[in-house]
C-alpha cells in the first residue's frame, strides 16, 4: 500500500498525503544550529567545526569531535528514551538522575575486584566473597535498582492520587539519600574487567543506538505503544475504551527506571568508579533532550527519532560551547536556557495545535 | 391523546431466553440519586429489535443520566435493567461494550493525537504476533477493518491516516459512531450526536443513523432536534425532571412537533405517566 489507494466511496489512505513528520524540523534545526557554528567557528576561531579544515585528519569530517559529541550525549540519551516514553504517556519523571546515582554505587559494589596491584581492594564495599563477580551479577543488581525504584514511581502514580511530579521528586530526593547511605558518602572503585568494558571505548554508543531502535519499533509497532500515546493523547478515551491505565502506567515508569539503571551501569563502567552524586541534573538533560525533539511535555505527541536528534543538538550545542573556549559556566547557563526554551516551543507549538481545531 | 398511538413500556413482554424475545432492552424502575438529587426516578423503558427510539427533554431532564446507567459509566441506585434476556449491572464501560452496547458520549472519547484505525481500535487492537503488552500490532487488519466499518457506516473520510486533532468536528463525530459500527454490536446508544454540528455534517452522522436502521440496528439516540427524531426514529421517550413523561410512536406520521414540545415542557403528560408529573 505504499502508493496512493482510492478505496470503495473516496476512501483514501493515501501515505503520500500524510503530514510532514516533526522530526524533519528537529533535523533541519541540528542542521541549523550546525551550521550556526560552522559560522561562528570561521569567523572567531579560523577554523571548521564539524569538518576537518586543517587537514589533522585523514577523513574529510573531524572525527574526534563527533565522536566526543555523540559519546557525551549517548548515556544521558538512554535516559531519555525512558523519558520519552513518560512524557508521550502524559506523565513526567524527576527520578532519573538519582537512581543513576543510587544504582552506580550498588551495581558498583557488585563489580569490584579483589586485588588491585597485588593489593586488597582499597575500596572494597563487600567481603572477598563478593568480588570478582562475572559482570552479569552487578548488571542483574543494578537493573533490579531501576527497577524497583521505576516500580515504587509507577505504583505511587497510578494507584494514589500523587501527581507525577510530585511522586517522581520524592523518589529524586530519597533514592539520592540511598545513594550516600549505601557507602556513608565513600566512592565505590575498581570494577572487574568484565564491567569495565560495559563502558569502554564506543560502547556507550553502541548501546545508546541500539536501545534507541529496539524502543522506536516498541512504540511504533507494539501495543504498549500504542496505548502510551492512547492514554497521553486522552487518558479518559483510554479508560473508557477498556485500557487498564493505572497498569500501564506502571510499566511505563518501571521501564523507565530500568532503562535510568541501564545508564547508571555504562556510566560507571565507563568511569570506572562511581559516586553518590553521579547523574546529578541527569534528569533534567534528558527531559530536555525529549522536548527539544518535538516530544510534547502535554503527551500523546513524539517519538524517540525525535528524541535522539534532540539529543544531538543538545551534544552539538554543548560541544559547540567548548569550541568556541567559552566557559563551563556559560555552558551551564545555555543548557537553562535551552530547557526553558524547548519548554517554550512546546507550549507555543500546542497553543497552534489548539488554535487548528 | 387517543390519536397518538402510545405504549406503554413496562413489564409489557415477558422476556424469553437471550436472542429469542424481540426486546434487546428493558429498564424497570431505574432509578438514579446523585446525594440528593434525583437525576432519575423509576424509568421504565422498552427498546426492541431493530428499533430506533429518540430520547428527548430539556436540558438536565436526566436522558444523559440515563445512558450512564446503562452503558456502566455509573451504577444506579435502584432498578432493573435487562439486555439481551439478561439481567445486567455493567461494573464499567468495557463490559457493556462486551456484552454488545457500543455507546458514542456526549463528550467523545477519541485520542487526538492518534489516526482514524488507532481510534476504531484503541483497546482492543487486533495483533500480529501475540507477546503479552508487547503484541505486534497488525495495521494492515486494523485499516481493512476500518475502511469496513466506514463503508459499512457511508461515513466518508478523506484520509484515515490523518489524525484525529485535524479533523472537522463533523468527521470526529463520525469516526466515533463508525468506532461503534466496527464491532457487531448488538444496541447502539448515541447522546446528542450531532450537537455540535453543521448543516452538512449533521446530513452525513443522518445517514449513518439511516444505514443502522436498514441493517436492522437498534439504537437510542439523544435529540433535540425535532425534525431529525421525526425523520429517523420510530418512538419518541420524553423525559422531564428525572422521569418519564410520554412514550410516542411517530411512525403512522400523524405526531405534530407541536405535541411532542409541549410534553417536553410540562404542558402535556400522558395519563400513563400521570403519577410521574
Ligand atoms: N455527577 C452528578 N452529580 C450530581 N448531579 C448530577 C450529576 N450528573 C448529572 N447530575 C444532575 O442530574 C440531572 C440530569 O442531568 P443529565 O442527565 O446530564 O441531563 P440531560 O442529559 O438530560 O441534559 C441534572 O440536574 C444534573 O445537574
Ligand atoms: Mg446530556
């Protein structure tokens, strides 16, 4: 049915008629935005941002610069794919950030090893019996974190009358609790190899992409999916169509807890410690990355196409910063302004949906 | 009065094994009490096969009310209702619509952000591949149905693949009565259809009610438009404060919208209903 198909009456689906998707505007924005900086870059800096004008390279593009662009965004973009997912269900998730925090540190203690350098293990949470573990136990512990906490979220949201917001901020602030608790504030260091190169190299990357996928075919082509923007889209129409709501609900926040753990592992492998504080604001990025790709914070609208070029542009733009050798502090101060910004355009977006009908 | 033909609807026909009697539904003394209010008071209604019948009123007189009793949006305080030769008290929505009642609300329950199928589907999406929540959806079933249900219906919309949020209120009012032609319903309940509709858009949801009727459909349809209910329907149920007041058969053609307004407003009562007034 790919060309245009008149049925019986002038029924029509006709896929050529379909409006043009929002995420063509988010490209072209990253485009934009690239482009801004390769202007930015020839005219302050004498040099290419993107490409390679100096010839360091071998390859026509610079290669280490969108390598660094797409690594720092790839394990906040995990995140955001369970964001998107909230978000396009209508609901809101503060949590993230924190359960990265609180699953770091206990997946990270899960992973260590017995000896460094001939030495015990200076940092050692557990006793020898619990270290040098195969990787599968901190990566089965860690997600079991994310878990429970995206289950305690899911259940506090559907089956009480707490607001999201509301019930996700609570969890924010007591899984972050849990994450100094869990070792009285110390760093949890020296995972096994095993666990490290969870985090190696290319492959938060790797991961982020292929998460990105397998939850891009589940909202598009499951029946999770579909009801997640159902019950975004008119919670009520859900429930009067049969929907069990509050069970979805559930899932969609234990999903998104489990995929704030998933985060929480790459990032620690990748650092090869982790920290009570680890993922501060996490959460916070993510969201912004969801809206900046044309997820609307009134749900039933986007897509995790949407959402990883929104976290494109977000990498871009913050790269971008540090090509220009502008300060970390204006760096901060853009990201504010780029998350209120998204905000803005979603509202102005949705003040044109409405004005339509 | 002796030139309408009336009846009276109240434990009139015994009622059969299911699918055997001619009655598809039947209220007795439905009774509904919001705290103190009395939205509805001892309704006693008849509906048989194949019959539209036309519930009017003044606005709160309690027709809305009475659809929620029915379709399990809410449980009524007292009485009986018996659908299909069974006595029934629907928990929710979803198990009338189970048993066969496939109702459009006044404030329609369409998700806007979604296509014309995903609306006619939504809760009960045909699949694929079965894998628990994570079921693959089979668009391709779910489109052929649809275009079905539209043809089945006459409603005629440019693309189903549009969204709901672009369309004319005159096409989402059609794609939530074509949502109840996709399923082999057994009753068929809209309130207030085409309230808020053109000139245009009121022919075409018109129509649809025509082609229900040829098929043999029953349906109750919420009115304030006295030409419609005379065009299409058999029986006009007037209610008034909470309660039945006149039960008219229009189908000998000899009924004045005069008649039926002044039972609306409380002039007229019919002798049966005296009590009621
Ligand atoms: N949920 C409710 N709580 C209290 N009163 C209600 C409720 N729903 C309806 N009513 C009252 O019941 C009466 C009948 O309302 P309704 O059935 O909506 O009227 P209609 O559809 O005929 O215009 C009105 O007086 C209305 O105010
Ligand atoms: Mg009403």
């Amino acid at each position: 049915m790919s060309e245009s198909t008149h049925g019986i009456g002038g029924l029509t689906f006709d896929a050529k008629k379909r409006a043009r998707p929002p995420e063509l505007n988010v490209l072209f924005a990253l485009i934009l935005i690239i482009g801004v900086f390769e202007l930015l870059g020839a005219f302050l800096m004498g040099q290419s941002f993107l490409f390679d004008s100096a010839d360091r390279f071998d390859s026509f593009l610079n290669e280490a610069r969108l390598k660094i662009i797409i690594l720092q965004v790839s394990i906040i973009g995990i995140i955001a794919i369970g964001s998107t997912q909230v978000i396009i269900s209508g609901g809101i998730d503060l949590s993230p950030g924190s359960v990265v925090g609180l699953t770091a540190m206990i997946a990270m203690s899960f992973a260590q090893v017995a000896e460094v350098n001939g030495n015990p293990n200076p940092k050692a949470v557990f006793g020898p019996a619990w270290m040098d573990l195969p990787a599968i136990v901190p990566l089965v512990v860690g997600l079991s974190v994310g878990i429970a906490a995206g289950l305690i979220n899911g259940l506090l949201i559907a089956y009480t009358r707490i607001p999201p917001f509301i019930a996700t901020l609570g969890m924010m602030v007591t899984a972050r609790g849990a994450a100094k608790w869990w070792t009285k504030g110390q760093p949890v260091s020296f995972p096994t190899e095993g666990y490290a190169s969870i985090g190696q190299g290319m492959m938060p990357v790797l991961l982020f992409i292929l998460l990105a996928v397998l939850f891009a075919l589940i909202l598009r082509f499951t029946v999770y999916g579909k009801r997640t923007y159902a019950i975004g889209s008119n919670e009520d129409a859900a429930r009067m169509s049969g929907i069990n709501v509050a069970r979805h609900k559930v899932l969609v926040y234990t999903i998104a807890g489990a995929l704030a753990a998933f985060a929480a592992v790459v990032l620690s492998a990748k650092n090869l410690t982790a920290q009570a504080g680890m993922g501060v604001m996490y959460e916070l990025d993510a969201i912004a990355m969801t809206v900046i790709g044309g997820v609307s914070l009134a749900g039933g609208r986007g897509s995790i196409v949407g959402t990883v070029l929104g976290a494109l542009i977000f990498g871009v733009i913050i790269s971008g910063f540090t090509f220009l050798r502008l300060d970390a502090y204006y760096q901060e101060m853009v990201k504010g302004a780029i998350i209120v910004g998204a905000v803005v355009l979603d509202q102005w977006r949705q003040g044109r949906m409405a004005a339509k009908m | 009065m002796s030139d309408l033909q009336t009846n009276i609807s109240s434990g009139e026909f015994p009622h059969d094994a299911p699918g055997t009697s001619d009655v598809i539904l039947e209220t007795r003394g439905l009774t509904k009490h919001y705290g103190g209010v009395h939205a509805l008071e001892n309704a006693n209604f008849t509906l048989r096969k194949g019959e539209h019948v036309a519930i009017m009123g003044d606005n709160g007189a309690g027709k809305s009310t009475f659809v929620r009793q029915i379709t399990g949006v809410e449980q009524f305080t007292r009485g009986e209702i018996i659908f299909d030769g069974k006595n029934v008290k629907f928990e929710n929505p979803m198990e009338a619509r189970q048993a066969g009642i496939e109702t459009v609300f006044q404030t329609l329950a369409l998700a806007d952000q979604l296509d014309v199928p995903d609306n006619l589907f939504l809760g009960r999406e045909l699949v694929k591949f079965k894998l628990g929540p994570f079921s693959i959806l089979d668009y391709k079933a779910m489109r052929e149905r649809t275009m079905e249900a539209l043809v089945k219906t006459g409603v005629k919309i440019p693309n189903i693949r549009g969204t709901i949020e672009r369309m004319s209120g005159g096409q989402r009012q059609c794609v939530a009565i074509a949502r109840t032609a996709t399923f082999h319903s057994k009753l068929t309940i809209m309130d207030e259809p085409t309230a808020a509709l053109g000139v245009q858009e009121t022919a075409q949801v018109e129509n649809i009610i025509r082609t229900l009727k040829e098929q043999g459909e029953p349906l109750i349809l919420i009115s304030h438009n006295m030409r419609q209910v005379m065009d299409l329907c058999d029986r006009i149920v007037v209610f008034r404060r909470g309660r039945i007041c006149a039960d008219i058969d229009i189908t000998a053609g000899d009924v004045t919208g005069e008649e039926v307004v002044a039972y609306i407003t409380g002039a007229k009562t019919q002798p049966q209903f005296e009590d009621a007034a």
